[in-house]
C-alpha cells in the first residue's frame, strides 16, 4: 500500500499528466499543474522554517491552491490544519494556538482573514495566496507564493502513524477537539473507497462541501487518488448553476449530504436537466429519508447510490450500503468496509446480538491517531484500538447495521456537528444570563437546527436578535440558535442534570 | 419606491444574518456569499422573502448571483420583474 495520499498523486500524474485534476470556474489545473504547484509549496513551506512534524493552517475555498498546498506540506513531512472557511477568526485562532500550527496559508478575500492574521501570535507565520480564477492560475499561484518552479515533487519519508491532517471538529476557548489523521489512515481509507466506489480516471466528481469537512476532504482525495477530474463549486446557494455543470461537463459522480439532495430536489428541476453521464451518487453525513432517496434514483436514474455512514475520527468512511441491497435494506447504513470491524456494544462493552441496540464501534486502520493534546479525550473515544462512535446502532439478522441515535448530545445541522456546549460557552458570556442550555430542533431542510433556551436573572433584559447578535460575531453562522426563547427555569433531572431532550 | 424595497431587502438581511439595523453593516453592494453573510439555505430563505414578502415569483434558473447576491441586485432583479408583470 502507498505510504501517503501524495504517492497515489505521483502515480496519478505518471499515468497522465495532462489529464484534468481540478477545475473551478474558469480555473483548470491538469495533474502535472497539480504536481508543480505542490512542489512549488513545499519548497516554500520549507524555506519559510517549517520542519517535520511541524503544523500548517488552510483557510480557503475549494480551490486548485487549497489542493496544491495541503499535497505540498505533505509532501515536506508537514500536517495540515484545513479550516473551517465558515467559522470566525475568534475561533480559528483558538484553533491554530491549539494544533501550535507554526504558520497559516489563507486567502486574503476570505472574510475573515484580515481579523485572523491581525489576531495571530508573533511567531506565527501568515502568507497570502489569492485564489485565482483564470487559465493562468497556476503560474499566478507559484508566483504568489513565491518560489521557483522546477523541483520535482517527493514522495514523503513517512511512517503509517504520522500526522497527515488535524481536523478540528469543534473548536472553543473551552475545548477544541483535533482529530489526529495520519498518513496511514488517509491512504487507507481512500484506497478502500475508491474501490468500492469503483472510481477510474475517466470519472468527474463535482463536490459542493468544503474541504475541511472530513466527507469533503474524503471525495477530494478520493477523486485524485483515482486519477479522475474533480470539479469544485463552494455551495448549493444557486444550484442552476450546480445543475448546468453537472449537464455540460458530463458529471459521472456527485456527493452530498441529506440537505444537499433536498435543495437540489425542491429548487433545481434535476428532470430538465441530461445527466445522463452520472455513474454514482453518494450520500453520507445523516439519515437521508427512505422517500428522498426514492425520489432521487427516480430522478437520476442512471446512477448507482450509495448510502454511506462514517465520522472524522474514522478519516472519512466505516460503512456502505451496496446499491443493489438499497430496495432490500432502504434504510440500513450498510456493512463495514473492507478492513474494518465493527461491533454493536452495551454500555459495559459487551457485544450485542442482532436486533439490539447499543453503541457503534469501530476498529480499523482508518481509527484516527486520536485527539491533538487531549489524552483524556482520546481514552475516552479509543478504547483498545476500538473507536466509540457515540452513535446508537443495531444490526439485522444479515448484519446490515441502523442508525438509531446518539449516544453524546451533539446537534447535527445539515451534516455539521454542533456541540451544546460550544454554544453554551459563547452564550455565558452575554451578561444578564442566570443559566441556560442548547439543544436540538427540528428543521425541515437542515434535519436539525440550535436553539437556546435561557433564564435571565433578575432584571435583566435580553431580546432574541442581542443573542443571536452576540453569537453571530462569535461562531459559524450555522452555530447561532435558529430559535431563543426565555424561560422562568430550565427542566432538570432528579439529580440537578438538565433535561435537553425536554427542549427540543 | 426603490427606496423602501431596498430598504426592506437591506432591513430583512441585517436583522435575520446580522442581527443588527445597523445599515452600515451591510453595503447595498456587498456580495452576500463572498463576505459570507449566508449560506445555501440562507439564500433560500431570502427568496423565500421574496416570493412570499415581497411578491415576486423567483423561478429556479432565475436563482443566479446576477440576480440575488447583493442587496442592489435584488433591487434590480425585483424591480425587473415588477415591470415586466
């Protein structure tokens, strides 16, 4: 097995240079573009200090650049901290003086750069790199970073266990949670996909989920290792244009989470649309509804779907559902992938019988390293090289496993996670607050939204737009409680323990 | 009558995504999506504004960022449709 994703690009690019690696608007980087470009920062990355081991912020759109980067800090020994381009620079920084990333690539037309270099420690390195669109983006992108071409790329002297990406999957001034991915975990995980994907050079995904996204950085890597074409829109906020692309450059893949089908289903008129040329579609990041998936083959009827299941802390994938048992298990996450286990336990760790529900485990070579400075946190997720899930699951008499909850209190809007507590802390802030408590409700297209339900003390006055305000300027806008409301006090259990399901 | 459709297109902007009737934190040009103001289903609520708010039917291929991503657009795109109905 390859030891690192950049050796499944060096074979990519060996078999087809000028083969189409990745395509943003009028932007179109071949895999020798690709490969010149990772060269040229790495050298960068190197002459700027940077050492094996040491940590590399991304703050960027789904772009070519992006790409060129993290393979050029791979390729140097480097780990990647891709960030979250949704997320504010209060918590990135947070992020960053948490992952000791030594310097940080970003755009400077991101929204929040200019607050994130100006709130960077001294001996933090930023470098700007405009993420161009046009057919000269290349040499515009080695020109901007500011190192001379020419070098060829090398295959990292890496072991299995060396930190590839730290991904971060929460970030607070309490306590950001890095999720440790290695070499190993990331080529591990990707050549299993591609397998059952079946993914060849001829195939074009197109993405619309950002790259900090473990799924996004799974169909990224995935694409490439294959030595396909991957297209890259940023969001679903105009989807004609998703469609049109899917149509005229002749998709044969796309991937996406419940809400991404939902907006394409309601507002994109997918019938009027030849897609003709789609293979595969993939979904993962929640439970997609039995009639959405329905709909969705009746509309693309071409493709294979697959119902796919896995978190950060196992890279990207633990199962699938093989589209030929969609009709016989509608409604199954499927079995696990080649090379991993997995076991349904009880809470004292015993290993359940079909039919009975208990928590999802997983042991394989995808089980990240664990969490970035918190041993606590990793004892408690990875547990003799098994990873507890948090999900609720069973499986059938035909080991096919369901989802069924969630073990841990975390609210899933659209396929993100959201700690309560995340948002609690940015809430503890507001004076005014006696107490209060975040969790889960129901929405219509997201599956579900944040809401925050409060007991101001006495005196105090706080309308719902002064919350939303104060977190807005705090956290991702996917963060902020969709609902606020104010109550005398908040249900408790017997013990004092606040009862969140009662909010939602 | 511009005026008051800007207004409220900038008023419904601010206070659902920026939680504030500050109008210098919004410029009538600002690109929604590039100073990440909304998202996907952000964008949809907007329309949905427009269609139910103020009126105006937005048809799916008339979902593009000609049309929707600046409050001045929006305007336009309105305006536009008004005139032609």
């Amino acid at each position: 097995m390859p030891a690192s994703l950049v050796d499944l690009l060096l074979t990519a690019v060996a078999r087809d240079p000028g083969k189409v690696a990745l395509r943003r608007k009028r932007s179109t980087w071949s895999y020798g573009d690709l490969v010149r470009g990772a060269a040229t920062a790495a050298e960068r990355l190197r002459r700027a200090g940077l050492e094996p081991g040491d940590r590399v912020g991304l703050l960027f759109r789904n772009c070519p650049e992006y790409v060129a980067l993290l393979y050029g800090a791979l390729s140097a020994r480097l780990a990647v901290v891709p960030l979250n381009v949704q997320e504010r620079a209060s918590v990135l920084v947070v992020q960053i003086e948490h992952g000791g990333a030594r310097m940080v690539v970003g755009d400077p037309d991101h929204p929040e750069w200019a607050a994130l270099k100006a709130a960077l420690q001294p001996d933090v390195g930023a470098l700007e790199v405009t993420a161009v669109d046009d057919d000269a983006s290349v040499e515009t992108f080695m020109q901007s970073v500011g190192a001379s071409p020419g070098q060829a790329l090398e295959s990292p002297a890496v072991a299995r266990d060396d930190m590839a990406i730290l991904l971060y999957t929460s970030g607070t001034t309490g306590r950001p949670k890095g999720v440790m991915l290695s070499h190993g975990n990331l080529v591990a995980n990707n050549v299993t996909i591609i397998d059952y994907l079946g993914l060849v050079p001829d195939d074009v995904g197109l993405t619309v989920m950002p790259f900090h996204f473990s799924y996004g950085n799974s169909v990224l890597h995935t694409h490439l290792g294959a030595g396909a074409t991957l297209l890259l829109e940023d969001n679903l906020a105009y989807p004609l244009i998703v469609m049109q692309r899917l149509q005229n450059e002749r998709v044969t893949g796309f991937s996406g989470v419940p809400s991404t089908f939902a907006i394409l289903m309601s507002r994109a008129r997918i019938d009027e649309f030849d897609l003709g040329a789609m293979r595969y579609l993939t979904q993962a990041g929640g439970a997609m509804t039995r009639a959405a998936i329905q709909r969705m083959r009746e509309l693309v009827p071409s493709a294979r779907f697959f119902v796919m299941y896995g978190q950060t802390e196992a890279t990207a994938r633990l199962t699938y559902l093989p589209p030929e048992r969609l009709d016989e298990k509608l409604g199954s996450i499927g079995k696990p992938l080649d090379g991993i286990e997995i076991e349904v336990r009880d809470l004292d760790g015993r290993v359940l019988p079909p039919g009975q529900t208990g928590e999802l485990c997983a042991r394989g070579p995808n089980i990240m390293l664990g969490y970035w400075r918190d041993e606590e946190a990793t004892r408690a997720a990875v547990v003799d090289g098994w990873l507890r899930t948090g999900d609720l699951a069973h499986t059938d008499e035909d080991g096919f496993l369901y989802i069924d909850g969630r073990v841990v209190e975390m609210i899933k809007v659209g396929s993100f996670r959201v700690s309560p507590l995340e948002v609690e802390e940015v809430l503890a802030t507001l004076p005014g607050i006696a107490e209060m408590a975040v969790a889960s409700m129901p929405d219509e297209l997201l599956g579900q939204a944040v809401k925050a339900v409060l007991v101001l003390r006495d005196g105090a006055t706080l309308d719902e737009r002064e919350v939303k305000a104060h977190c807005r300027v705090r956290l991702a806008a996917y963060k902020v409680p969709k609902v606020v409301e104010f109550a005398r006090e908040l249900p408790r259990t017997s013990s004092g323990k606040i009862q969140r399901f009662k909010l939602s | 009558m511009a005026d008051s459709l800007r207004d409220r297109i900038q008023k419904f902007i601010l206070e659902n995504y920026l939680f504030t009737s500050d109008t210098s934190a919004l410029g009538l040009d600002d690109s929604l999506l590039g100073r990440g103001i909304v998202d996907s289903t952000g964008m949809l609520e907007i329309i949905m504004f427009i269609e139910e708010q103020i009126g105006v039917t937005v048809k799916d291929e008339e979902m593009v960022p000609e049309n929707l991503d600046s409050v001045s657009r929006i305007v336009a795109f309105v305006e536009s449709k008004r005139k032609v109905a």
